[in-house]
C-alpha cells in the first residue's frame, strides 16, 4: 500500500501539486490521467524516489519512504517510456539486472530469462545482440521482462504504451496487468482513455475525480 499525505511539489514558483493526498491499495491497479503537465510523471517520480517535494509524507506499507533503502530498491520495478535500458550492452546483459535482487543458480536464473522472454514472443531473440539494434516495441518488452524478473511489489510505468503501435501496445499492457497479485500495487501514467478503463481505478490529477 502506498499512502500520500498532503504532498506538494513545486517546481518553477508553481505547484505542481499542493495538499494532495491519496492511498493506492495492494491488489489494485491505477491508472493516473489528466493533461500534459499536470503532474502524472512527477508523481510516479515522487513515489519512486526520483523527485523531491517540499512538503508532506509518501509511506509504503506503513513506513515513511526512503528511496536509499535496499528495501525499497527491491520492492520498486519502474517500466520508463523511454525504456532505460543499456544501449551499448546487450540482451542478456540488460536482462541480468533484472535478476540482482534474486536468489538461486546461474542455471535458475537462465531458465527464468528464457521463460519470460517466451511469454513475451521473443523466445528466439539472440541474448547476445546488442540492445540498440531492437526495435521499439522488443526494447519495450525487454525493459518490461527486465522488470518485471525483480518481483517487485509496487509497479510504476510512464506511459509504458505511448511510443509502441497498437499490436506491441497491448502486448505490453496485457503483460502489466496480469503480473497483478494481492500484494502488489500497479500504477500507470497514461493519456489513453482505453487503456485507463483496463486499471481498477483511474485518478484524475487534473480534476482530483477518482473513479472506479
């Protein structure tokens, strides 16, 4: 569960929120709409860790946020538009830093990779190839797989659909929401109704109007 008590950000000599406060829910997925700059991608960053405010609190399960914590570290997967992966290294190594938190064999830990990427369609990908060659929709995938291999509880994706076509855009909304479970908490930036209407919850930061 995340709980925001009275958060404001300021960014320029303008909040870009002031008193707001909200709880997501474990076993819940969310989605955050509104206009551009309204606030969807600073908020995930405020959870996140990445984004400083002046004033109020963010908890994760009771605890006040630390972003510095192994913990926290451990529990957080963040799926980024842009993808983040490491352009210069290649599949595997993107794929293996998905896999720091996790224990077991060498072996365990191959099988897990081929696993994912099988349910993503890229079971034939070379894990050798360098990232850069991809295409967008499988840097997209591999950014999801590299995620969602750490068995985070709380999911953060901005726009995680915005720069794919309609066939790799389902594909990756698809995936998020089914790795859904009573422990974990799935929050997507968006500004496609249709996609929004998959979540649980959507949450109007331009209007403050939560609907389910």
């Amino acid at each position: 569960m995340i709980q925001i008590d009275n958060l404001a950000i300021k960014k320029s000599d303008k909040f870009i929120f002031e008193n707001f406060s909200y709880t997501f829910e474990s076993g819940k997925s969310y989605a955050l709409m509104g206009h551009s700059g309204c606030g969807k991608s600073t908020l995930l960053n405020a959870i996140a860790g990445f984004e400083k405010y002046q004033r109020g609190q963010i908890k994760i399960n009771g605890k006040k946020l630390n972003a510095n914590t192994q913990y926290y570290r451990k529990i957080l997967g963040y799926l980024f538009q842009n993808f983040a992966l490491i352009d210069n290294e290649n599949v595997s190594h993107n794929l293996d830093i998905g896999l720091a938190f996790q224990k077991g064999s060498k072996a365990k830990k191959e099988a897990k990779k081929k696993s994912y990427l099988a349910a993503l369609g890229l079971a034939d990908i070379d894990l050798k190839r360098k990232v850069s060659t991809l295409s967008g929709g499988e840097q997209q995938r591999l950014s999801l797989i590299r995620m969602l291999m750490k068995e985070p509880k709380i999911i953060l994706a901005d726009e995680p659909t915005g720069s794919l076509d309609k066939d790799n855009g389902e594909v990756i909304l698809n995936q998020l929401l089914d790795s859904l479970t009573d422990q974990k908490v799935i929050i997507i930036a968006t500004h496609d109704l249709d996609i929004a209407k998959q979540c649980d919850t959507i949450v109007n930061l331009e209007q403050h109007i939560y609907t389910r």
